[in-house]
C-alpha cells in the first residue's frame, strides 16, 4: 500500500517536475539565441543581460531544488523496492520466485528508471544553465570593458582639449602680463618725471630705465601673487612677502634718490614737454 502510495506521489512530482525541465529548457535557448547575439553595447542592453544573470540564476536554483526532490524520491523508493522484494521471497505462503517478484514490481522498477533518466536530464540542463550564466557574464564583461574603453578615450580627448585650452590661457596670461609691464613701465617713468622733474634730469637716464623696469615687473609679479593668494592659494604667502618686501626697498631706493636729487645744488627743473 505504501509502495502503491510513494509511486502515485513520484509519478505526479515527475511529471510536474519534467514539464518545469522543458519550459527552463526552452528559457534558456531563447536566452542564448536571442540575446547573446546582439551586437549592440548600450547601456539598455547591458541592463537586458543582467536582468538575464537573474533569470538564469532563479533557474538554475530551480533545477538545483529540483534535483533534489528525484533524489530524495528515488532513494525512497529503491528503498521501499528493495523491502518489499525480500517480503515476497520470504513469505512461504506465496511461494513467488526471483522472476515472480520482478513482474511484480516491475511498474516500480520502471518508474525508478524513469527518475534516474529525470535525474540525468536535470544535471544536464543544470550544466547548460551554469554555462550560459558564465557566458552572459562573459559577455557583460566585454560590454563594460568596452564601455569603459570609449569613457577612457572620451576622457583622454577632454584632457587634451584641457591641455590646449591651459596652453592658450598661458598664453593670454603672459601677453596679458606684458602689456601690464609695459603700461605701467610707461606711466611710471611719466609720473616719476612730472612729479620730479629736478631728479628727471639729474639722474641718468639708464638708471631710471633700470628701476622703472624693476619696479614694473615686480609690481606685476606682486599683482598676480597676491590675486593667487586672494583665491585661497596660500602656499604664495611666502613668496607675496618676500616680492612684497623687494617692491619696498625699491619704492624707497626711488624715493630716497629723488629727495636726493632734488638737492642738488645748481640744478633748474625742466618743464615737462607737453
């Protein structure tokens, strides 16, 4: 009665069990058929494929889970089986021989075939599923990998643009810095000669050129130090005092030399020429 009972109960969990085997089966050609063959390696495609990684991965625990009912199914009924062929040989009463016994529980026999070929068939598309979940990731890798190629090189062709555009900034900077030195070379010497016109003519010309240019080019070099420091660069700090110091010296050196030019004896401002 019970033998009769287990292989009712195993004949349904084999045939439940066989038809959820060909619609995973069928799940998975479609999943390599019709995915893997895209070409395209978008951001959308991408998503498709690991949306796949789960599908395959829910099935593969699927056939796992499944494997494990035919097993523990036919471990039970071989068990039965092999209980209830010693009951008939050693019963007197039925007299049953070897071959007797055998067309008794062949119906058994033949369901235990047909759920160790269950069984067989389970593992080969447990295979196949683990397979197709490596190529997909396979392929997930390479559509990355060249995702993040195209990125590197979108990246590199913006750093060079960045390059460039430093360059031409570097460019105007110092057309920029030479126009300051220029102008204020030119109204510096023009102010130090209206202002002083006595030390205008006592102090030779090349010495005037001299410290105008000095003072210029360290007013420009302040400027531009300090306009650093302004923003939050204070690594200049260091270098602002000492340029700063240096732009001092030179104011005094000029005022010092003027004062002492303006007494000079003998000496008759020039008006300046209009």
């Amino acid at each position: 009665l019970y033998l009769s009972e287990l292989n009712a109960v195993l004949r349904d969990r084999e045939n439940t069990i066989g038809l959820e085997k060909e619609g995973l089966s069928k799940d998975l050609i479609q999943t390599l058929h019709t995915k893997l063959v895209m070409n395209q390696h978008s951001l959308d495609v991408n998503r498709e494929l690991e949306n796949d990684v789960e599908k395959l991965a829910t099935g593969f625990a699927k056939l796992v889970t499944d494997k494990k009912l035919i097993r523990d199914g036919l471990k039970r009924l071989e068990s039965m089986l092999k209980g209830a062929e010693r009951q008939f040989l050693n019963e007197p009463a039925m007299g049953l021989d070897k071959a007797a016994v055998d067309v008794i529980l062949a119906p058994y026999h033949n369901r235990t075939q047909n759920l160790h070929q269950l069984f067989e068939e389970l593992k080969t598309v447990e295979q196949n599923y683990q397979s197709a979940i490596e190529v997909v990731q396979s392929k997930t890798q390479v559509i990355n990998s060249r995702t993040n190629m195209e990125t590197q090189e979108q990246i590199r062709e913006l750093l060079n643009i960045n390059v460039e555009m430093q360059k031409q900034g570097l460019v105007f900077q110092y057309a920029a810095g030479l126009i300051e030195f220029i102008i204020l070379a030119y109204y510096s010497l023009s102010i130090w000669t209206n202002v002083s016109p006595v030390a205008a003519a006592v102090i030779p010309g090349w010495v005037k050129l001299v410290f105008v240019f000095v003072f210029s080019g360290t007013t420009v070099v302040a400027t531009h130090y300090l306009a650093e420091f302004l923003q939050g660069d204070a690594h200049v700090r260091r270098k602002l005092f000492i340029v700063g110091l240096v732009l001092v010296l030179i104011l005094l050196v000029i005022l010092v030399g003027t004062w002492s030019a303006n007494l000079t004896p003998g000496i008759q401002p020039t008006a300046p020429a209009h």
